[in-house]
C-alpha cells in the first residue's frame, strides 16, 4: 500500500500545517511560491551550518 501525502514528516508525524508559517496567511488561499522561496533559503543556510559541524567522510575533522 501506497500513500501519497504533502505533509513533513518529523519524527514519524505527519505534519499539515493551515497557517503559512512566513506570511501567516491560509497556505488553501493564495500564491506561496514567495514564502516557499524564503523557506527552501532558511533551510539551506541551517544545512550549512550544520554541514559545518559534522565529521567529514574517513573520520577526520
């Protein structure tokens, strides 16, 4: 059995959020490329630091 879904799952939750979490506007209503744009940008910039973090493949730092 297959299940299609647009929620994020996070830690084996599915989470569907209504409110836009950038423009606070009902995600039902409305363009959202902008806000999706700025969150795909938070995303990226928290990856990095935390790439930043990591042990490097072979086990040096």
């Amino acid at each position: 059995m297959t299940s299609t879904s647009t929620g994020k799952l996070t830690s084996g939750v599915l989470e569907f959020q209504a409110v836009c979490d950038q423009c606070q506007r009902p995600r039902v209503i409305g363009n959202h490329v902008k806000c999706s744009k700025i969150r795909q940008q938070i995303h990226a910039t928290r990856n990095e630091r935390q790439d930043g973090t990591r042990s490097r493949p072979g086990g040096t730092r």
